[in-house]
C-alpha cells in the first residue's frame, strides 16, 4: 500500500472527560428530570479547561469522526478529567459503544491527568447540588473529615496509577489486540506489566525505583506505523522511599520531554530504531505523545518569560536538546496535546528538520481536532472545530443557581449562543480569575485591569502637552480613530491575546475586526525589544506585551494556520 492510499486518523487530544452523568457517590442534582453531577462554575473559571462541557463535546467529535467514515482515532493523552476510576469507567464505556456502533478503533496514550506513579493519588473536587450550593466530593478521607457538613468521601474519586489506572484501557491500543497487523513496546514484543519496566532514580542517586512505561508501536493496517509515545515521567523526590505517597514523586505535568532525555533515554534509542525499521519496510510513521517536543509558541525570544516569569507554561516548553535528539533518531512530524494550543512549529539539526503539531483540546479555547492524512514525507492535516455546538442549558441552569447562591452577577458566559462563544467568555473568566491576578505583575495587573487601550498608549507616548492629538494622528494612519482605542478596554485585549496565542486562525472569527487593527496598530507602533537590564515599568511592559502580541497576530494570520477548517460565529453571541 502507497502512502497515499493510507487511511486517515483521526488525533484528539486533551479530552479532559467528566462523567456528567456518573455516580461519584454524591447525589448530584435533579436538573430537568435528570440526576446530574456538575462540577463547580467557581472551579471552572480558575481552570485552563472547563469540566462538565467535556460530555458532550467528546461525543460531538466522535460522531464528526465517524460520519466521516474515518476509522482510526488517537487519544493524545488526558482522555479523562483527572483519572478518577468513575470517569476512567466512563471513558471506557463511552470508547466500547462507538467501536461497536461505529466500528471505530482507539489509540490511547496516558497525559499527566490520567494516572500518576506507581500507585495513584487521591482527589478532591467541587461539585454543585439542586440548590446550588457547593459540595467537596473526595476520596481523601483527611479532607472529609476536615469539613464533614460540605463533603462527601467516595473511593469512585480516587485516580489509580502504574498500571492500575491503564489496564482499564487495555483495549484501545495499550495492550496487543489480534486485529493488529504488528504490536510492540520499547522492551519487545510482550505486553505484559512485567516486561515493561525501566529504573528511574532520584537526583541524589539514593532512591530507585522501578515503573512502567506505556508506550507502544502498532499497524493497524498495511503500511501504517502509529509510534505512541509514553513521555510520562515520575522521577523520585530526594528522601523520599515510600513508593505509596504521592509526594514521593514529582509530578510529570512539567517534567515532559525535557525530562524524558534524563530518565527515559531508552525511548529515543527505540525511537532511532523504529524509523530506521520503518525505512527499510516501506512503512510510514506518525509519531504521537501527550508533550510537545516544539514549544508551539515558537517564544523563541523568552518574551512571555520576561513578562510573566516561572509560569505553568514556560515550565513546560521543552528545550532546544529535545527537538536535536528526535531529529536525530529520524523522526520528522510529531503529535502533542497538554497545552491546549493550535500550531505547527518547526526546528531544523543538520540535514534534518522536525514539525510538532499541536493538537487543541476539546475543553478549552478554541475547541477542535485534527484530522491527519498520512504522506510520504509530511503529512496533510486538517483542524475540525467544534465552535458551533450548542452549550447545554441544564448545566447553565446550575452555574446561574451557584452564583445566585453566592450572591455573584451571572457570567458573560451563562449567555453564550455556542460552544465556542462559552469557551471564548470562559477565557475571559480565566484572564480575569486566575491569569492576570496569578501570573501578572501586580502593579501592571492593576492598570490593565482598568486601562482602556488609548489610556495606555497614551502614556507610552511622551509629552502629555500633545500626546493626544499625537496619537490620534497615528491612529488614523491605521484607520481609527482615539475614540476607538478608547471603547476597547484592555481586559478586551488581554482576552483576545489568550484567544491568538491558544488558537491562532482559530480565534479570528470571535474578534470584531475593527478589534484586530487596533492590536496591529498597538503592536506596530507601540511593540518592540526591551533590554534586559531595563527596570520593569509599566512602559518597559507594554512594549513587551504588545511584541508578543503582534508575534501571535502573525502566527494567527500565516498559511499553515488558514489551513484549518473554520465554522464562522457570530460575533455578536461572543
């Protein structure tokens, strides 16, 4: 079979599924005759995701994949909300019913929210009852007992770790199947728990234990190489030997591919292998796993670091070593998720040159997926979106009952017209709730907080004597006016930004146009390098910010982007 003639995949990443209709052992509530457990608007947004959306956005895009009549789909890790053995069951079931109604066939590799270590960890969330009120479900028995009255202790809550939390997904690409035309691991041709073990040690060198790793090889059909990569690393904290404790171990949401060069350096001499056997067979590969191995920002300046310091994100992007040890073990494309981004970045070693694809998540801005037709050399892939699903108003209902019961105004979100236009107000709770006030500088949070886009300008400007009618003059090279730089206040911007940095092209169709000049304007006239020795200030800030802010209009605006399928909303549900 000519690569042409392979079939196409399907690639979803960070599915984040809640069992909406699940049994946590907690009552839940009766929403339009129905028994519901909804997770909490207050969590939601403080978190890069949102929860209880996750049912029906999962289903929305495997019925996409089918009507397609598209037969392969990957699962990029974090398929589950935080790996709780009820949502674990549910995922399972939800997998089972469409390869039986639909015939389709699941490739799944573990995420950082799946399954943790040897042995699990426990978990604790918010769920809301009829009223309205909050509920602590939490498999915690020590955090039961600390708020008895607002807490319910259920083991359904608990997320296994290696293998426990895997062998549930056995069936989905993780153990060998008959059907599969060729199945491996790093270790050989076993599937079994025993035959895929790896040491991995402490820092220190004094404790050393010996995990699981789930990574796996399979041709599904002739000709076809899916290489699915467990980059989950759980490294041994200095002083700690008791494999039971989750503080034992150092959480693998950070470590990624950087990480995996220390403690998994088999992976890339199995990698070298596997494309060195792929060449000599005719078979092409597509590479997949949870981290990027490209920092799909492309911040090749350190700009968001200057900015923002030691954030989440920047303690994830993977170093320029990791991309030169996979171009030199012959890999060329690669499919990540954990970011929630839409991107294709690209590193060159030598004669060789890797793309990483990274793949949005299902619960997050912009929601999409990727549909990927394997090529000779590179792939053709192709962005589904999924901004035009309808948000579900039982669980609205519940969010509007939560923050009456709190006594807060309803968000902006509560009246949303689409999914997508949800996720975009969900972005702008998150700026407001957890970035700027967690990740920002507190005096320049201040200001932007308040500032519309003229105030800031302006005072990057100069001489006030004539900075106004200065600004003006330069606002109208650009077709606007400083009345429309006052009516955009930079909340607005700072929203937006988050859009076009996650989504890229996607974002686009959620932003007035007149909104995207004033940030070409902004960028243009007002962006620039800062040196490093400079002292922070708000003017030294702004520049940086409004560089990064015109780097991430250029990459929202360049081809590879526009190669993505986009379903125009209308601006006015935003």
């Amino acid at each position: 079979m000519g690569a042409t003639d392979l079939p196409a995949v399907a690639v979803i990443a960070d599915a984040h599924f809640h069992d909406l209709e699940g049994d946590y052992g907690f009552a839940g509530a009766q929403i339009a005759g129905q028994r519901l457990t909804v997770r909490s608007w207050v969590e939601t947004r403080a978190s890069t995701r949102v929860f209880n959306e996750s049912f029906r956005a999962l289903r929305a895009a495997l019925d996409d994949i089918a009507s397609r009549g598209i037969r392969h789909v990957v699962l990029l890790g974090d398929y589950t909300d935080d790996g709780q053995r009820q949502t674990t069951a549910a995922v399972v079931h939800l997998l089972e019913t469409y390869r039986q109604r639909h015939q389709l066939s699941f490739y799944a590799i573990p995420g950082n929210h799946d399954a943790f270590g040897p042995h699990g960890r426990h978990q604790s969330k918010g769920f809301l009852t009829e009223a309205g009120a909050l509920v602590a479900v939490t498999s915690d028995a020590t955090v039961a007992a600390h708020n008895p009255t607002a807490s319910v202790l259920s083991d359904r809550m608990y997320c296994e770790g290696y293998p426990a939390g895997l062998l549930p997904m056995a069936g989905f690409g993780l153990f060998r199947r008959s059907e599969y035309l060729h199945w491996e691991t790093p270790f050989g041709p076993s599937d079994s728990v025993t035959a895929r073990q790896y040491t991995v040690s402490s820092q220190d060198g004094k404790t050393t234990f010996s995990l699981m790793d789930a990574s796996y090889l399979v041709e599904p059909e002739d000709g076809l190489w899916l290489l699915m990569i467990d980059a989950n690393v759980f490294e041994p904290r200095n002083g700690e030997t008791d494999p039971l404790r989750e503080e034992t171990f150092i959480d693998s949401t950070a470590a990624g591919w950087n990480a995996v060069l220390r403690l998994k350096p088999f992976l890339i001499d199995w990698i070298a292998d596997v494309h060195r056997r792929a060449e000599q067979l005719g078979k092409t590969v597509l590479a997949f796993s949870h981290y990027p191995v490209i920092d799909p920002f492309d911040d090749t300046t350190g700009s968001e670091a200057a900015l923002f310091g030691d954030t989440n994100v920047v303690k994830r992007r993977p170093g320029a070593a990791v991309a030169k040890a996979l171009i030199g073990a012959g890999m060329t494309a690669h499919f990540s998720g954990h970011l929630h981004v839409n991107g294709t970045t690209h590193r060159k070693a030598g004669s060789g040159t890797l793309s990483n694809i990274a793949v949005p998540s299902l619960v997050a801005f912009p929601p999409a997926f990727k549909i990927v037709r394997p090529g000779k050399s590179v792939p053709d892939v192709e962005t589904v979106g999924l901004s035009v699903l309808l948000p579900d108003p039982r669980i609205v209902s519940l969010y509007r009952r939560e923050c009456k019961t709190l006594g807060a105004a309803p968000d902006a979100a509560f009246d949303a017209k689409s999914y997508g236009a949800f996720l975009y107000a969900h972005t702008r709770a998150l700026v407001e709730h957890r970035y700027v006030p967690k990740e920002w500088p507190l005096d320049i949070a201040e200001v932007f907080a308040t500032a519309d886009v003229a105030e800031i300008c302006l005072a990057m400007t100069g001489d006030p004597a004539d900075a106004v009618a200065r600004l003006d003059a330069k606002a109208t090279g650009y077709g606007l006016s400083i009345s429309a730089l006052r009516a955009c206040s930079m909340m607005e911007l700072v929203t937006d930004w988050y859009c076009l940095r996650q989504g890229g092209a996607l974002a686009l169709p959620f932003i007035l146009p007149q909104r995207i000049e004033i940030y070409r304007f902004v960028a243009q006239t007002f962006g620039g390098a800062v040196p490093a020795t400079a002292p922070v200030s708000l003017t030294s800030f702004a520049i940086n910010f409004f560089a990064v802010l015109g780097r991430s209009l250029e990459r929202a605006g360049n081809a590879e982007c526009r190669q993505a399928t986009v379903v125009a909303t209308v601006l006015e549900e935003v």
